[in-house]
C-alpha cells in the first residue's frame, strides 16, 4: 500500500508539475502574445506619429511655398505697377517737351510732311513701275505678233514657190 501510495504521490507530483508546466506555458505564450500585441502596437503608434509628423511638415512647406509665391507674385504687379507709372511719366514729359518746343512741333510737321512725301513718291514710282511693265509686256506682244506675221509671210511665199516651180516643171518629164 505505501507502495501504491507513493505511486499514486509521484503520478499527482507529475500531473501537477505538467499542470503547472502547462499553465506556465501558457502564461509564457500569453505574455508573449500580450508582448508582441504592445510591439505592433507601438510600431503602428509610432508609424502614425510619423506620419501626422510628415503631414504637419508638408503642410508646413506648402503654406511657406505659398507665402513665398504670394511675395513674388506681388513683388512682381509692384514692378510692373511702378514700369508703368514711369513709361506714363516719362511719355508725358515728352508730350509737355514737344507742346512746349516750338522747334520741336516745326521738326514733327516736317517728319510728317517727309513721311507723306515719301509716302506719295512710292504710290508715284509703283505707278510707274506698273506702266512700265505694262510697255515691256506690249511691246513683247507687238514682237511676238510682228515675227509671227513675219513667219506667215515667209511661209507664204515659200508655199507660192512651190507651186510656181510644180507649174513650170514640164508634165510628162
């Protein structure tokens, strides 16, 4: 009976060592579960700040490419605002300059009259030109139609000799 008795204590002292085992086991796989769980976690956590991190930085560099673009565009209307202001300027003095001259009003009617002079030569001379061409092209016509007369007239006469000669050549020969 002691005999069974210590049997019966080793096989509980097994089976509660292999429970315990077992519940270790579980506990190991539980806490590694649990472990693995808070590394995910964390990794998702900082993959998230990351990317709010990324995004803010963006946002940050658009804003300011913004604003630099904004600077630019209206340092350039201010540019282009004062170009202006100063071609007017600058063009009203010549207008007040010329108003004013009397030399300068005498020196842009006589420009002016150049221009028209000019102007009427060109009509005169293109007007020539024309009727000038107009001569060579008849006076071409004219050769072309006196040689062509001369031609026929040649042509005529050869054809007249001919006959003269078929009728003097004796028949019968």
């Amino acid at each position: 009976m002691a005999e069974t008795r210590r049997k019966d204590d080793l096989r509980d002292d097994h089976l509660k060592r292999l429970s315990e085992e077992k519940i270790f086991g579980a506990n190991m796989a539980s806490e590694e579960r649990v472990e693995n769980k808070r590394h995910i976690r964390r990794i998702q956590q900082e993959q998230m700040e990351r990317e709010i991190e990324d995004s803010l930085l963006k946002g940050q560099q658009q804003r300011a490419q913004h604003e630099q673009q904004m600077e630019q565009e209206e340092r350039i209307a201010r540019e282009m605002q004062e170009m202006k202001l100063s071609e007017l300027r600058v063009e009203k003095m010549k207008q007040q300059i010329r108003q004013n001259s009397l030399e300068l009003r005498e020196l842009e009617a006589q420009l002016k009259a150049g221009y028209m002079n000019r102007e009427r030569a060109a009509q005169i001379a293109e007007k020539q030109a024309a009727k000038d061409e107009k001569t060579a092209r008849d006076a071409e016509i004219a050769q072309r139609i006196a040689e062509e007369s001369h031609r026929a007239d040649e042509e005529q006469q050869r054809k007249l000799r001919e006959i003269r000669r078929e009728q003097t050549v004796p028949i019968g020969t």
